[in-house]
C-alpha cells in the first residue's frame, strides 16, 4: 500500500508540474489564438465574398500582357521608344543602341530571352531606367509592396480593424497604373475604414519607404502619361540581369551596357 | 542507606515485537493514505488541474494539443486569407515578383562604395581612390568595380588595402575578393595603384 501511495505520491506531483509548466502558460496564450483564428476566418469569409464580386482576375491580365506564351515584340520595342523620347527630351540620356534579343531559353515553366543594350545616361536618368526596368510586370499595388510590407499592413488591419480587410485588399488589388494617377483618393479611401494614429502612420511608412513611391513618381511622368495614351500598359515581365556603368566625360554620367531577361510562359 | 545495587531491567524489544507492535498502525495510516491519494487522484487533482476551454474540460495533455490544433488552424487560415489578398501565391508571376524585391538597389551601393572611396584618404591630401567603372550582376549578386589609387604617392598600396577593409566592413559584403596590390609609375614620374574588386552581396 505505501508503494503504490507512493506511486500516486509522484504522479501527483508530476501533474502538479505540468500545470505549472505546460498548463498555465498554454490557458495564457489560449485567448489569444482563439481572437486570431476568430479574426482570419471572418476576414477569409470577407474575402472570400469580395474574391467572387471582383471582375476580370488578375491571372487573366498576367497571361495576356505580363507573362505571354508568345512576346509581344512591338509592345516591348514601344516602350522602350517611349522611355528613351521622355528622358531625352529630359537630357538625361544619349546614344541609345539598337535592342538586340537573343534566343529563347527553357527555364522551368517559364522561356527568358536576354534582352541588352547600351546607352549614355547621366544618374539619374539610370535610377529611372531601373525603376521603369523594376515596375516592369507588376500590375497592382500589392505587387509593388515586399511580402514583409504586405505582412505588416495586415496585422495592423488584425488589431485594429479585422473588418477593414476587405478595404485594404480592394487597396492592394488596385491597378498601379491607375492608382498613381490618382493616388490620393485610393489613399482616403483605405483610411476610411482605419482611423487609429497608428495605421495611419504604418501606412504612410509604407507609402514612403516602398517601391510605390518611385512606381508613382514614374507612372506619373511623362512616361506614365504616354504609357496610358498608348495603352501599353501592364509591361512584360522584365528582371535586370547585368549592369555595367563605365565612368562618362562629364559628372554624373556614365556609359550604360545592360542585360536584361524578358520572361514568357513558352 | 542499604549498600544494594540497581539493576535496570529492560524488557527485550526485538524486531519482531516492535513489527508486531507498529503494523496496525503503520497498516492503518498507510490505508488512510492511499484512500486519500486515490480521493485526490480521482476528485481533487482534475478538479485543480483542468480547466474549461473552448467548452470542455481539458488537462495538461488535451490543452497541448488544442494549442497545437488552433496554432495550425492558424496557420491555414492565414494562408487563405493571403492568397485572398495576394492573388496568384505560389505561382511563377508570384515568384519572379519576389525576386525584383529581392535585389539589391544599384545606387545604394555605389553611392556606399563611393562614400568609401572618398572618406579613404592620406591626411588632408586630395581625394585617393576613384572608381572607373562598376559592374552589377544581379542575378549572381555580385559586384565587380575598377579604379585607381592616385595623389598619395608612394603610398598608394597603403591607402588601397585601407580602402579594402573599409569595404569588407560595409553591412552588405558577404565576400570580398582581394584585388592585385601593384604600384605603378606614370609618365610624370607619380605613382598610382590600379584595382579590380569584386564583392560578393548578402
């Protein structure tokens, strides 16, 4: 009988521990979890929703104009004509070459074809090359954001307005082009469902210190504006492989040879 | 007083007597005992030990799974809400959009580099170090640049191994591959120290 007292002895205490170390901290996280599991699945039900009103999918676009089976050379060759008046006309670029385009090659699902050539330019025409070579292929804002912007809106969307996602996905679905011409009225729009100080300073953070910044200040140009009137928009999915600057005659300028990929689905 | 001696006389306590003395309630307090800790394992302990979660009594054990349950539950639903936000997760448009963010801005690092080309220098002597040419393969992650060491001289090896450590301290090199330290003469009798470098990003 002391045996097994002493056996009942142990396992008391050992479960007596287990409160203390498993139990106690896992009822403190339990609330929590369960808030947030509560709050993902009103906003996927939300979403959900708001994903079956949406009209023409992204996918549709990307295949069509961003990711091609075939290149549409003549688009790529206009936009890059549009790029080369708009920063001649502002003297920041000279000597453009010719384009050459090599063959394809097979990478996975996808076709690239090295896509190069060279040009004069002074450092800022260069920084509006590679934002122009950058807004390549991207369609809405949420594709201009890096996972870990988009990550942060979210859960300030979490705390402080669960219902607002629907707000901010229309936000992060609105078409760059579109967006950059009227920035400001997108912007109120998304405030409008979130007042606290802090999203509002979390969103201009990411207003300021993302790519929308430049991809408004170029899709608001001159070359945003001949983009438009030219319906060349959305661009082919282009990625700088290889930049060579060689240190020009004049300050600030440099001879520019660059490489690039242009990607397609075949 | 009579002269007689004392003699105490203790009873013999054997082992056994004292067993035979001590089992009734050593028997006794062991029952009370285990009557107690089989009442506390069976009433008291789950009613100290659980607790009503989620509608349901749960100890230790059930509430360790039921945080690893919700934890994943989590976890999917969050998925399904960013592809809900993010159209296209885990596809190849997906994939190469995260690649562009990926890369490392080219003017950030030149304008580093050059920060630390113009910061390396002899005293209050001119400018030493300037870069001709720079070569950015963003698929490779690297950086290849080319220049000179010039306006200190003789001393031009010294300020262009300066110049490479001060380099191999900026946060973004990974690898910094040594240039060939050479002096060479001009002309006009100066020397001058030619470089080729090629980092490695992060």
């Amino acid at each position: 009988m002391l045996f097994i007292s002493a056996v009942l002895l142990t396992a008391h205490a050992r479960a007596v521990m287990e409160v203390q170390d498993i139990s106690i901290p896992l009822v403190a996280d339990l609330p929590e979890l369960e808030r947030r599991l509560s709050v993902l699945t009103n906003q996927v039900e939300m979403g959900e929703l708001h994903a079956m009103t949406r009209v023409g999918s992204q996918e549709e676009r990307v295949n069509v104009f961003v990711l091609p089976t075939q290149p549409d050379f003549d688009r790529l060759m206009a936009i890059f004509d549009i790029f080369r008046d708009s920063l001649e006309r502002e003297g920041l670029i000279a000597d453009v070459s010719d384009i050459t385009l090599d063959d394809p090659v097979q990478r996975e699902d996808l076709v690239t074809r090295a896509v190069t050539m060279t040009f004069d330019a002074h450092q800022d025409g260069i920084e509006k090359f590679l934002s122009v070579m950058k807004l390549s292929g991207l369609l809405t804002i949420g594709d201009a954001l890096t996972a870990q912007e988009r990550r942060i809106l979210l859960e300030r969307t979490e705390a402080e307005n669960p219902a607002g996602i629907t707000a901010l996905e229309q936000f992060l679905s609105t078409d760059l082009l579109r967006y950059a011409r009227d920035s400001h009225s997108y912007e109120q729009q998304l405030l409008r469902s979130f007042s606290s100080p802090e999203f509002v300073s979390t969103f201009q953070d990411t207003l300021r210190l993302s790519f929308l910044r430049d991809a408004r200040r170029i899709l608001n140009s001159e070359i945003g504006r001949s983009i438009d009137r030219f319906d060349l928009w959305p661009f082919p999915f282009l990625i700088v492989n290889d930049i060579r600057l060689e240190t020009g005659g004049a300050p600030g300028w440099y001879a520019v040879n660059v490489e690039m990929d242009l990607y397609s689905r075949g | 007083m009579s002269n007689s001696t004392k003699t105490n006389k203790r009873p013999s306590h054997s082992f056994g007597a004292i067993a035979q003395r001590g089992s009734m309630p050593l028997f006794i307090f062991s029952a009370v005992l285990l009557g107690t800790l089989t009442f506390s394992w069976y009433s008291l302990l789950p009613e100290l030990t659980t607790v009503e979660v989620g509608g349901e009594l749960r100890d230790a054990k059930s509430l360790k799974s039921y945080h690893a349950s919700l934890t994943a539950q989590i976890l999917v639903a969050q998925e399904q809400r960013n592809a809900l936000i993010l159209p296209m997760e885990g596809t190849a448009f997906r994939a190469l959009t995260e690649k562009k963010h990926m890369q490392f801005p080219l003017f950030t690092l030149r304008t580093e580099i050059e920060r630390v080309a113009t910061t390396v220098r002899v005293e209050e002597s001119k400018r030493a170090v300037y870069l001709s040419s720079m070569q950015y393969s963003l698929e490779f992650a690297t950086v290849d640049f080319s220049g000179s060491v010039r306006n200190v001289g003789p001393r031009s090896m010294t300020v262009l191994a300066q110049f490479v450590e001060e380099l191999r301290s900026l946060n973004f090199v990974d690898e910094l591959k040594s240039p060939r330290f050479t002096r060479e003469q001009k002309e006009d009798g100066s020397f001058y120290s030619p470089f080729h470098i090629q980092i490695s990003l992060q």
